[in-house]
C-alpha cells in the first residue's frame, strides 16, 4: 500500500481539476481538498481498508463538491445562460468558462460527474467504481451524456470544434 | 460476443464510443477496425465520435487556469489513544500469565528455579502505540525473584 504522503502528491492535482469543474473556476476548493485527504488520512489512520484510493477520493471531492452547491444553491437553481455577444477578445476565455459551466448545470447531476471524470482520463472500470454505475452500461451512458454536452454548447453558441 | 469480423452488423454508438475510449477487448476492437475501413457511414460517425470526445476533453480544461502544487498536508498531532482495555490490560496479563506458566513448567524447572509462589513481582509496562495494530504492541515484563534479580522481558 502507498504511503498517505504519496497517494496526496499523486491525486491531489487531479482531485483539484475535478472540484473545480465541479464548482466553475474562481471557486476555492482548498478547504473542500483538504477535508477529503483528511478523511483519506483517518481512514488510513483506522486501518480501514480503501481498496482503490483514487476512485475514493474522486467519490469524496464530488461529494463535497455537491454539498457546497447545494448550500449555494446552485444545484437547484437553474442560472441564466451567460449571454455570449459583443465581447472583447480579453473577455472571451471568461465567457467560455461561464458557459461550459452553465452547460455542465444542463447535465444529470449523474451525467456532470460522468464527463468530468472523464475528462480526467479515468478508465470506464473506475468511471463505474466512482458514479455507481453499471461497468457495461459506462459505454452507452458516456456516448448520450458526450452528446448532450455537445448540443448544449452548440445551442448555447460555444464553438466546440474551432 | 459473437463478432465475426467480416460479416458485422454497422457499429451502434454504446461499442463506437468504447472503441474511441480503448475500452473494447482486443477481439471486438479488430472486428470495429475492421467494419470501419469498409463502411464509409461507420468511418464518418467514428470521425464524429472521436472529435466529440477529444473536443469535449479540451473544452472542459479551458475551466482550469493554474494548477497549484499541493500545499503541505497538515498532519493532526498524534492523538493520545484512548485508554484500550484490550489492550492496556487484558493482552498484558494474558502474556504475563503465559510467561508464569512458562517459568513454571520450564525446562529451568529442575534446577535452580524459583517456585510460582516465589516470584514476587511481575510488572508490566505497556505504552500502546496507535499507529500500530494490536500485533506490533510492545509490552515490557519485569520479573524480579525474590533475590533480587531483575528481568526485563520485551514481548512483541
Ligand atoms: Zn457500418
């Protein structure tokens, strides 16, 4: 078994990008990291068992993650989709941050964690240990959640393939 | 799965976004390869399938900036442990007990060893570490006889 120290330094970047695509850029996800290597630690300090370490910290970073938007209330209210006209070029990269964020909020809370996690290159195998999702059914529900990804950008006027 | 390579049906989406993933087995992705080189609408959606994932890939890093490096874990200070009966008493006596009886049926017997009743004092220290299982606990066991000699047994 990996040390703590080791298993912090492999995954912490990696739980860093998940909490926030999550939570939309500018959030701070020091505290919600924190608490999840925290956990990690204690459950190592109990001797219990985590079998695959980086899909329970995936579990745990979403976890947090979805209790902080639920106590913003982002999760229930739907925001306004960012109006994406008339912009300068310096605000552009903001304005495509605020729409692929806004997309994400079209997805199933399910769908969102599928293609963030994804996006992050885990294998279908820990896409099914971390969403609780069929192994068998990662393929099919990856391809419509891709799609509907896809046709929310392009509805919302985000150049996906430039 | 019963794929024939030459004879397969055109490819659905669930199979077309494993083989983009790498996530078929190696049988089933010949037989996709295979299908795609000669099926010009499966070579078009399979085009489509792998922009969509890679594009998708891009398009949700643009959310990331900077990657910070990982500040220095703050490791809590050790906890005293709670007080473990098992541990703090029962296991001690346990071994305490066997060692007696030990000393008692030893091959030592015979000789110049002392009667049970003679070992006066059976002391016995133990300081439970909580990052070990109860195991790796240390006890010490001091046995001093009643002329005076001190034993000092570490039982792990
Ligand atoms: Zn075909």
């Amino acid at each position: 078994m990996d040390t703590f120290e080791k298993t912090y330094q492999d995954n912490y970047n990696v739980m860093y990008r998940i909490a926030i695509k999550m939570l939309g850029n500018g959030s701070d996800v020091t505290d919600i990291l924190q608490d999840v290597f925290m956990s990690f630690f204690e459950k190592q300090q109990q001797r219990k068992r985590v079998e695959y370490p980086r899909s329970w910290l995936c579990r745990a970073t979403l976890n947090k993650c979805v209790d902080k938007l639920r106590k913003e209330k982002k999760f229930t209210d739907a925001e306004p989709a960012p109006d994406t006209e008339d912009k300068s070029i310096c605000q552009e990269k903001q304005e495509m941050k605020a729409l692929m964020s806004y997309c994400l909020t079209r997805l199933s809370p399910r769908e969102k964690e599928l293609v963030i996690l994804y996006s992050e290159g885990l294998s279908y195998k820990e896409l099914a240990q971390v969403t609780g999702i069929a192994f068998t059914s990662i393929g099919k529900t990856l391809s419509r959640s891709l799609k509907k990804l896809e046709n929310e950008l392009k509805t919302h006027g985000y150049e996906v393939y430039k | 799965m019963n794929l024939k390579p030459t004879v397969m049906k055109c490819i659905n989406e669930e199979i077309l976004q494993q083989y983009v993933d790498g996530e078929c087995e190696e049988r089933e992705q010949i037989a996709v390869q295979k299908h795609i080189e000669n099926c010009e609408g499966c070579y078009s959606r399979w085009e489509q399938c792998r922009a969509r994932m890679i594009e998708i890939k891009r398009s949700l890093n643009i959310l990331i900036d900077t990657l910070p490096a990982a500040p220095p874990f703050p490791v809590p200070a050790v906890k005293v442990p709670k007080r473990n009966y098992a541990l703090q008493v029962i296991v001690p006596l346990a071994v305490a007990a066997s060692l007696l009886l030990l000393i008692w049926l030893g091959p030592g017997k015979d000789k110049n060893s002392l009667p049970l009743e003679q070992v006066l004092q059976v002391c016995f220290a133990t300081e439970v570490d909580a990052n070990k299982p109860a195991h790796q606990q240390e006890f010490t066991i001091t046995v001093v006889s009643p002329d005076g000699k001190v034993s000092e047994i570490i039982v792990q």
